[in-house]
C-alpha cells in the first residue's frame, strides 16, 4: 500500500481536487499503463500494486484515515478529495529525498535562474517535483523564461481591448491595471434569460454589454461594445501608479435577470501588492502556470450554495422570491499580464484571434 500512496499523493497535487471515484480510475489506469511499461516503471520507481478499484478506494480510505488527504465536499458524483498539509509534506520528504543536500543546491540554483531572468517563483512542491523528476536547470530556464504563444496570445489581447476597444493609453512599464470581469452564473431555470448589469463603485463606468458566450449558458459575462459586437472579456476600471493605485475598493454588482430576479453582489476588494514583477490584477486570478503564493481564484456572482461555500461568500435574503445579496471579501495579488490565463469565448475574440494568428505568422 506504501509503493502506491506516492502516486496517489502526487496526482492529488497535480490535479488539485478530484471526486474519489475520478482518483481511483486515475489511480487504476495509471497502474496498468506503468505495468505495460516497465521502463517508465522502473524511472519513477513507484512499482504501483493498484490492480482494481476495490484497491484503489482502499487506499483512499487509508490516505483519508493517515490524514494525508481530506474531503473538502461531497456532492452526487462522490467525495471531493484534497492534500492536507501532511499529505504535502510526505510528497516533499519523498520528492527531496528527506531534503538532502542535492536538492538544497538544486532548489538555490532554481531561484538564483528565475530571479536572474525576472520570473517569479513557482510553488516550492513544483520546485521538489523538478528536482525529483531529474529535470535539468538549463532546460527549466527555457521552460520558465521563453514567453510560449498562449503568453504573447493572453498579453496582446488585453493590450487590444485597452487601447482600441476602452480608448485608453497602453500601459507603461510602471502602470497597474485592475481588470474586472463581472461574470454570473444563473440559476438552471432561468439560463437563456436576458440579463441587465449596473455597478456602483466607480466614478464611471462604460457601456457594458452582458451575453453568454460559453458552452454552458448559465454563465453570462460583461464586457465592452464594440459596434455590435461584446469583448466578454470585462473591462478596466483602475489604471494607475503604485503610489495612487487604491488598496481597497467596495463596488456593489446589480444583476437584473427578466428584470424579476435580482441580486445584489457586495464585493470588498483588497489590492495586494505582494509579486515583484506584474502589473495585473483581475477578478479572474488565473494563471497559465502556478505562482508561489498566489492563489487562484474566480470570482462569479452565483446563488449555488457550492459556489458560495467555495467563495467564502455570505447571502442574504431580502425577498424569498426575488431578491438576493451577496456579501464576499477577496484579496487580489498583482501578477504578470502575461502569466494570466482567461480563455476568450465571444465571436469577437474569435475575430479577433484569427487576425492575430495571421500577423504571428508573418
């Protein structure tokens, strides 16, 4: 049972969290797959025994008993499974080899290239797991430092809609913007409804259109008119200084769904100048690759009392029919525009990104 708790560990940290049923088949394949290759055996040197699922939840249920991994949620699809501090602590025991001396030079070369080349540091169980998989520091630099296409992609597309849709200078070097991205999720009877938008908080604020441009169309998204057509990308209320940049922000978000519902989303947000490199901020904290001590984070206005849980969000009752308030507290971290990861889903970007991808390959 020991040979497989590693592998179990380690796709929990990959993965981050996973119902106990998706763990114990991600468990069982990649047993098999190991045992069809002895070679990718033999380098991980894990030698997993998990032949079942019978097995596989055993060894759940051990993990969970050991403390090395916690229910966070249950919902119909099963139990919601995360490491807990002691489940990330025998990943870095095993990872770092009980933190041996090897891995202490390793880890100070890591930060020394990143810090050199003006890249912020990833987790320091990813550092571990570098180390562990023999990764060499020449190939985590291009790894780290070499702006992929997704980075030039997510950069230039938040540049575009500043300058020509917004109207507003491009950034210099020592600018921070806060990029809002107002996003809903409706409750299932009523996707396919019109929603309306107004935001209190701001001396002005533009002409916000709201659509659903996902797959799922309980989530509607606001963004900027351009013609007739919606960025879905948000907009970008502050763009200032350090000095002048506010530490704090209360805005008040009324979404009007069939003008019948309405809720009111209280948001209290603080701004944490806590990376040294990065210029972002945004209400949809993602990243194209983790950063230590920056969590990500998605703030959507949702009357589902799982999104709630998650959001740490409160709500109040005002009318049991029609009307809601939401009250929550974030604290957002300034990050790199090019590091953040927020997919485009309207036609508009669409549009957009085939132009883009054509002027790439000139």
């Amino acid at each position: 049972m020991k040979q497989s708790l590693i592998p179990m560990l380690s796709t929990l940290e990959m993965f981050k969290n996973l119902t106990d049923h998706k763990l114990s088949e991600n468990l069982v394949n990649r047993a098999k797959g190991q045992r069809n290759n002895t070679k990718s055996s033999s380098k991980n040197g894990s030698n997993d025994t998990i032949r079942n699922i019978e097995e596989a939840e055993e060894l759940i249920d051990h993990a969970l008993l050991e403390n090395m991994i916690a229910v966070v949620e249950i919902t119909d699809d099963g139990r919601v499974l995360q490491l807990t501090p002691e489940g990330q602590l025998t990943l870095a025991i095993y990872w770092t080899e009980n933190f041996s001396d090897s891995y202490k030079v390793f880890a100070a070369e890591f930060e020394s290239m990143m810090i050199e080349n003006n890249q912020l540091l990833p987790p320091k169980l990813q550092v571990m797991k570098h180390y562990h998989t023999k990764v060499e520091i020449t190939a985590l630099k291009d790894f780290y430092t070499t702006r992929s296409t997704a980075q030039n992609l997510n950069s230039d597309f938040h540049q575009h809609v500043i300058r020509e849709v917004a109207g507003l200078p491009a950034l210099a070097c020592d600018d921070y913007v806060f990029h809002f991205a107002p996003i809903l999720f409706a409750p299932v009877d009523l996707r396919g409804c019109k929603v309306t938008l107004e935001i209190d908080g701001f001396n002005a604020v533009p002409e916000l259109l709201v659509t659903s441009p996902y797959t799922n169309k309980r989530y509607y998204v606001s963004g900027l008119r351009n013609g007739r057509r919606n960025t879905a990308h948000g907009f970008y209320p502050i763009i200032a200084k350090k000095e002048t940049f506010p530490l704090h922000k209360d805005i008040v978000l009324h979404w009007k769904i069939d003008n019948e519902i309405r809720i009111d989303h209280v948001l209290e947000l603080d701004f944490n100048f806590g990376n040294p490199l990065g210029q972002l901020f945004s209400t949809q904290q993602l990243f194209t690759r983790s950063i230590a001590g920056t969590p990500s984070l998605s703030v959507i206005t949702s009357l589902e009392m799982k999104k709630i849980h998650e959001s740490q969000a409160r709500v109040i009752t005002h009318d049991i029919f029609n009307h809601f308030k939401i009250q929550q507290s974030v604290t957002l971290t300034n990050f790199p525009i090019e590091l953040h990861h927020f997919i485009g889903a309207s036609k508009y970007y669409s549009t957009w990104y085939s132009q883009w991808r054509g002027t790439e390959k000139e």
